[in-house]
C-alpha cells in the first residue's frame, strides 16, 4: 500500500525494466508493454480502450459525435480532432489541432521538429527528420531514398499513392485526383489560364504568367532556367547557382505598372 494515487507513482507499477507506468488489471505490465485487455480483432495486439474489447484503430472507445464521423474522440471532447476535438491550435484565426504537447498546429510550428540544422519542418511519424531528411517510411524499391506516398510502400515516381483518375494516364495526383497534366492541382492565377502554377519561387502563376524562379538580370522579368538564377539570355552572366524568391505582391505590382 502507498501513499501516492495511481497516476503519481501509487499502486502496481510496470514489471518492464525501466518503466515507471502502472500495470494494467491483474496483470504486471502497462499497456505499451501489454498488460491489460487487448483488442480483440484478429491479429492485434494493442491494448483495448476503456471498457470495449478493440482498441482505437479498429472502433474501441468513444467516438465522435459529428454526423456520419467513425473517428475516435481527441483528448476528454466529444469530438475527433478534424471536428474540433482535443486542444487547438493558438496562431490567431487558425482553427486546427494542437499538435502533442505543443500549443500549436504543425503549420505554426507545433510537434516535434526536424533535427537536421538549419530545417524547420515537422518530424515525421517516430522519427526525429522531416520526410526531405530521411524521416518518416521510405519507399521499397532498392537505392531509392525517397519518402513512400500514403499509406503505400513506394515513393510517387515509382507508383505510390494517389494516381491520376484519367483514363490511361498513371501519374501521381495532384489535389484533385488528377495529376498536374489533367488538370491537377494548383492552376495559374491569371484568368482564361489553364496552366498549372509553380510552387516554388513566386507561387500562384504559371512560369508564363510570372510565377517560379525570376532571373536575377537587372530589369529582367523572364523566368530562371531550372538550377539558375539566370534566364538563358543573362545565363553568360551568372555568378550564383541559387536562385531567389520573389514575393507575390512584387510580381502583382510588376503587372500593374505594365497595365498602366
């Protein structure tokens, strides 16, 4: 007998060297090293929520309660954290979830960060790196170090996840279940245009239209050749191999000065 509650140290801890967690029921581990009741579908082992016989994957606990939601309620809400369960996020005017025990959501710097130096970007899964460092389930096609798409075993280029839903056309998709050819994602902000827009450098335009990387030229206005910071005309004049990003509203105050 203690002095302590369950959650400060009181009762039957954990018979795994090391851990300080409490066991579960009758038996003498805790749940992460598989005391307590397990889920009960075929082949799993996690521990089973509350007082259902399934863990969380496969339907114990409680659920959501938004109309037509399967998803398990985030923290002591009624609600599944895309229904807005669970503790959100505090960047003024977003609405998203917190991420762990973070105040913020992933887009603001919430969870665990990428470790390499010098990178901002969210780690991925269990791992201490962003997918473009190593972090995260990398595709199974041998010497390819890319990250797998989804929830498949291979990276984009070699067929994982989402495909173009275009008859005969099987590249990745791009937002809208088409890829960028088709259709797919982000199209150019200029109107009658149906280019795709970059999404590097100026964002929001086609290459055509402004958007990508500019050359670095004085009063030049054309588009960066790929890894330049030249247009092919200024190419003789480069010093520098990295190219710059310009900010949308310079380019919108380029292309009103050209309309007036």
């Amino acid at each position: 007998r203690t002095n302590l509650c369950f959650a400060h140290g009181g009762g039957k801890r954990c018979s795994t060297a090391g851990c300080a967690k409490g066991a579960q029921g009758s038996t003498s581990y805790c749940k992460a090293h598989g005391g307590g009741n397990r889920c009960r579908y075929p082949g799993c082992i996690t521990g089973a929520r509350d007082s259902t016989f399934l863990c969380i994957l496969h339907g114990g606990g409680k659920r959501c309660k938004y109309d037509g939601c399967t998803h398990s309620v985030s923290s002591s809400t009624d609600y599944c954290r895309s229904h807005g369960g669970g503790k959100r996020c505090r960047f003024f005017g977003c609405t998203k979830g917190a991420e762990g025990a973070t105040l913020y959501c992933i887009g603001h710097g919430g969870g665990k960060r990428c470790n390499k130096s010098g990178c901002s970007k969210s780690a991925v899964q269990n791992t201490n790196f962003c997918v473009g460092h190593g972090g995260g389930k990398r595709c199974k096609i041998p010497g390819c170090k890319s990250g797998a798409a989804g929830r498949t075993e291979l990276c984009r280029a070699h067929g994982g996840g989402r495909r173009c839903k275009y008859e005969g056309c099987n590249l990745g998709a791009e937002g809208n279940d088409l890829c960028i050819g088709h259709g797919g994602g982000k199209r150019c902000r200029t109107d009658d245009c149906p280019r795709s827009a970059c999404s590097v450098g100026v964002k929001g335009f086609c290459k055509r239209h402004g958007g990508g990387y500019r050359c670095q030229s004085l009063g030049c206005t054309k588009s960066a050749r790929h890894r330049s910071s030249f247009c092919q005309r200024h190419t003789h004049n480069a010093t520098s191999t990295v190219p710059i990003k310009i900010d949308d509203r310079v380019l919108l105050q380029q292309k009103e000065q050209k309309q007036s």
